[in-house]
C-alpha cells in the first residue's frame, strides 16, 4: 500500500471490491487476503493499492538437508 491514503480507507474499498481481507498489518502497511484473478485486476486500479502479488509457496526442504533453498 502507499501512504497517500489512510490504510483503512483502502482496507474498505478493497473489500467492497471483492477482496477477501485475511490480515491487516498497519505497521508495514500490508493487506493480505484472497480474491479471484478477475479481482486482482480491478483491486490495481484502487488509488493507494502499491502492488497485488499472487501467494508463493515455500519449500525449506528437510531439516537434515545441507541445502534448503
């Protein structure tokens, strides 16, 4: 999120939108949440919203693993 605009007024229009809010972190200005892709698209038009990035998954291997990235 930028900080043009007051967290929960973009917090709101987000999910008016349609975007499902999970979590709001207001010290690092972050929104998490779920929404269709149709969605995404129209939740990056909202004055404010910084960027929408899809969930990636994280795998650090097994914990005897010499490498685990």
């Amino acid at each position: 999120m930028s900080n043009k605009r007051p967290l929960t007024d973009i917090t709101e229009e987000l999910t008016k939108t349609g975007f499902t809010v999970d979590q709001v972190l207001t010290e690092i200005g972050c929104v998490t949440g779920t929404a269709s892709n149709d969605v995404a698209e129209k939740l990056r038009l909202i004055p404010g919203v910084a960027d929408i990035s899809p969930e990636q998954g994280i795998d650090i291997g097994p914990p005897d693993a010499e490498i685990t990235w």
